[in-house]
C-alpha cells in the first residue's frame, strides 16, 4: 500500500439500519469497494478504492449508502491543497504521469455564464414557438458568396457539399475503445433518428455502424487507425484532427487493455496493443501540408462530402483558423479547454489551452474581417452544457455545437472522471463485456434524443423571446448578448457590450 492509498479522496457512508446485505453494491463496483465481512455478517469497503461514480448509491434497494467527500483532512494549507499533496504522493509512488479524464474541473471563468441573452418586449414583439414557425435546421460547408438562379427560379449556383442538422448540435468525436460499442450504437441510432451527426473518433467504425453512414462523421487523426476506402466512403463528412480541447499539443494514448476483439479489428492493430497516436501528423507541417491532406481526402471522396479540421483552442487560434479556412476545409471544428477526454495527462488537461467562448469570437471576427467567413462553417465544443450555451455560441458566431460531456451524462455517466481506468460502472468508457451490458442502446439512443429535443424546445422559445424565428438570423448576431462581471478587455474579445448599455 502507498501513502497515497491510505488518503481516501471519498467516504463509504453506509446506514446500517437500512443496509439488507443483498450484496447489490458489490456485484455493482467494478472497483471491487464493497466486501461482505462473514465473521461479522456486515457490508463492508475499502474507500481507497472509491472513484464517486453513485453506481452503489443509485442502485441499492433500501438507499442505504451515501458517497462523500472524505470529512479526514489533513492541515488546511491555501497553497498546498489535499488534492495537491495526494497527487506528489501518488507521483512519489508510481513515478508517472498522472493521468486523468473528461474535461478540466477547475474553478477557471465560465464565460457562457458570464453572458445574457437578451429579449423583445414592447416593439420588435417576441414570437410565440408554439404557435409561429421556427427554424433550427442549419447547413454546415463552404457557402457560395454569390448565388445566381436560371429563368424557372432553381438554383444555377453549384453548392460545395453540406451537412443539414435538425438542430445546430452534433455529437463530438468519441472512438470506439475509449467507450462501449452500446454507447456508440446508442449515438449512432440517436443521431440517425434526430437528424444530426455523430463522429466516430480516432478509433476506426465498427462494421455494425456502417448503415448509420449517413450521419456519421469520420475521423482522420495522427494514428490513421481504422482509416481505409470504405471507412472514408462510409460517412457523410471527413474530420481531420489536428487537437482535441483536453490536450493540445499532444498526440492520444488507448492503453492495450482496451484494444481486444472488435476494438483491435476496428482500429486494424493487434490486440493488447497500446494505440498511441504521435503529437504531430507527420505529413502536416505547414497550412499547404495540410492542404494536401484536405484535398487528398476530398478526391477520396470524390469531392461530394465536407472536410472538417478540429483544431483545440490555443492562444494564437485566429490566425490558425485564418490558415485552415485558406487550406480547403469545408468546417472548422474548436475545442475549448474544458473538452472532455477519455484519458489525458493531468497537467495538460488542467494547464493548456483557452476557453471555447473567446477562441470562437476572436475566430469569427477574423474571418469577417478578412472576408473569408462564408469559406467555412465554424462548431464549437468544449463543454457545451444547455441550450443556452448553445445560442450564446451561435450568437457569438458558431454554425453549430459539438456535445460530448453532456452526451454521455444523458447515457448515464456521473462523471466520477476515471474513464481511463476502463472500469466505468455506467458500462461507457469501458470494454469489459459485464460492464459494456449494463448500458442498453435502446434505452441510451432514447434518452439521447430526448436530450436533444428538450434542447430544441429550449432553443425555439430562447430565439422567440428574442423576436428571431431562426437559427441563421442568429447567428454572428452579438447585440443579443450582454455580458456582466467582465473587464473590458474580455468584452473586447467577445465583442459584446456589458449589461445595462
Ligand atoms: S466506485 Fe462507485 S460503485 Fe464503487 S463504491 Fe464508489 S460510488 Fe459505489
Ligand atoms: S463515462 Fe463512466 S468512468 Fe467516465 S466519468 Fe462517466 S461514469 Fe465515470
């Protein structure tokens, strides 16, 4: 045992009186915390081992079980915090880097909550949702700057290929390895029935995923796992990622443990393998490198889908999404640095990159500003929480969203932030076939479309209060934000004035 594990993060909170020993917690923790103590007859845990995922707590028949944060502290320190000290004895252990995953739980500024929306009152009179119609639907892709019609009115202008959305929401790249084959065909399903995307991430897409082709991005990432003809023909668009929001700069790492049967035949690697997808793509050094690979893509695809560049959020993201527009690309994804992950060195996660609300507003005030706006569809992501964020991001100039976290909480997650320990309870960031069950795509693809449902009524009545009945109105459109508690400078980037101007 280390001194680490003598430290316990959480409490087991059992209410003996309730507890029945039905032994429902044990079979439930793949953490193996609770044990039934026969000499004793009573349930009995090893806290050490507690991740506070709730499974036991939900699950047990009598709620006789409470998770909490452990009351034992060591000496209050404003410089050197428990969490710190845990982490220099858990280092002092294993001699690793620490590893952690979904997005940065940091107290950092949440700008979208920092941002209002405004509202019609006495002239510019609002529009009821329930009774006007609204319009969500919203097309990612280049868009021409000039359209031309024939004499019968159709259009004489070729447009560049698009995604049409229901809503301006898609689900963010997820590989097939970092969660549960039920958690992707719960995506899947989910996206096919909405009428959105989902995306495949860096893991390859499993052959039973096929015949939601058509609404399934693919990805290109450094690693090229899974990449071959008919993956690249199999999706309705192309993403290339050059970063992802949780960890910049660094390539990803799926430990062997979690390449076994179809992950391994789906990412085209041996089993036990770990798949380590290098920092940099080693052909892309420059904006006319990853031209090549643009263009590359699209003659693959016979130029009919959009090609999409995931970029994270850093501190030059302007210029760089300057540089991508120039390349080809169709989209331009950002993540911002609270993007989660299903596993990421510590330090990067919680130290490197910037929030998505300023990434995107100084990206689509230089593109306006140079003219290049309409070459590319901008989606953001990087903890999108509600609906409300996702119309303060259109307002501030997105096309459209991209959704993880929130995605795999409606799936179930508590997010006790250990998926990359591949023992998630909730049966999604893992691929132990016991765990895998305990997630069942019926149930999960529902439970997302409801999700997003919810979000469009949401998104409907938040428009309608603005006397704007749609989607592309919106857009870019930032008189219909004010921002409160911001110096100046944030709302110089933002672009948006404070409250009560
Ligand atoms: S890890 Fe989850 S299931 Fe196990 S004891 Fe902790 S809260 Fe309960
Ligand atoms: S997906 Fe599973 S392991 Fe990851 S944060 Fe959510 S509950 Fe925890």
């Amino acid at each position: 045992m280390g001194v680490n594990d003598m430290i316990s993060t959480f409490e087991v909170v059992r209410n003996e009186q309730r507890c029945i020993q039905c032994r429902v917690c044990e079979t439930q923790c793949a953490n193996l915390v609770h044990y039934y103590h026969p000499d004793t007859g009573l349930m009995m845990s090893d806290e050490s081992k507690c991740v506070n995922c709730q499974r036991c707590v939900a699950l047990c028949p009598t709620r006789a079980l409470k998770i909490m944060k452990n009351r034992c502290r060591m000496r209050e320190n404003a410089n050197w915090s428990q969490d710190t000290i845990l982490e220099i004895y858990k280092q002092a252990d294993s001699g690793a880097v620490l590893l952690s995953s979904m997005g940065n739980p940091n107290p950092l500024p949440v700008y979208w909550d920092r941002i209002l929306i405004n509202a019609s009152q006495v002239t510019n009179p609002p529009i009821d949702p329930l009774r006007e119609p609204m319009e969500t639907r919203v097309y990612l892709g280049r868009k021409p700057e000039q359209i031309s019609r024939k004499e019968d009115g159709s259009l004489d202008t070729k447009l560049a290929p698009q995604l049409q959305l229901s809503l301006p929401v898609m689900f963010s790249a997820m590989s097939y390895g970092s969660i549960s084959y039920n958690a992707h065909a719960s995506l899947a399903r989910a996206a096919t029935e909405l009428g959105i995307y989902y995306n495949t991430g860096e893991g390859g897409l499993h052959q039973d995923f096929y015949r939601y082709g058509a609404h399934t991005i693919i990805q290109v990432a450094s690693g090229r796992f899974g990449v071959h003809k008919d993956y690249l023909e199999a999706g309705a668009a192309v993403e290339i990622k050059m970063g992802q929001g949780a960890k910049p700069g660094i390539g990803g790492h799926l430990p062997g443990t979690k390449i076994v049967g179809d992950v391994s035949r789906t990412r085209m690697i041996p089993e036990g393998t770990d798949a380590i997808s290098p920092a940099p793509h080693h052909d892309i050094y420059s904006i006319e490198d990853l031209r090549q690979l643009v263009y590359s893509l699209k003659e693959a695809t016979e130029y009919k889908k959009p090609i999409i560049v995931k970029v994270a959020a850093v501190h030059n993201i302007a210029a760089i999404a300057s540089g991508i527009a120039r390349s080809g690309a169709d989209i331009i994804a950002i993540d911002g640095f609270r993007g989660g992950t299903g596993a990421a060195p510590t330090r990067i996660r919680d130290n490197v990159g910037i929030p998505i609300e300023l990434a995107l507003a100084a990206v689509d005030t230089r593109l306006r500003e140079e003219g290049i706006r309409n070459r590319v569809s901008l989606v953001v992501g990087g903890s999108i929480r509600s609906a409300s964020d996702v119309v303060k991001a259109i307002a501030l100039g997105a096309d459209a969203c991209y959704v993880a976290t929130a995605a795999v909480l409606a799936l179930g997650c508590h997010l006790c932030r250990t998926c990359q320990t591949g023992k998630c309870n909730w049966g999604i960031a893992t691929q132990r076939p016991d765990l895998v069950k305990r997630l069942n795509p019926d149930v999960g693809s529902e439970r997302l479309v409801n999700l997003m449902n919810a979000w469009k009524h949401e998104i409907k009545e938040l428009l309608g209060g603005m006397g704007i009945n749609s989607i592309e109105a919106l857009r870019g459109n930032r008189l219909m934000l004010r921002g409160v508690g911001m110096t100046e400078k944030e709302l110089e980037i933002l672009g948006i004035a404070h409250a009560g101007e």
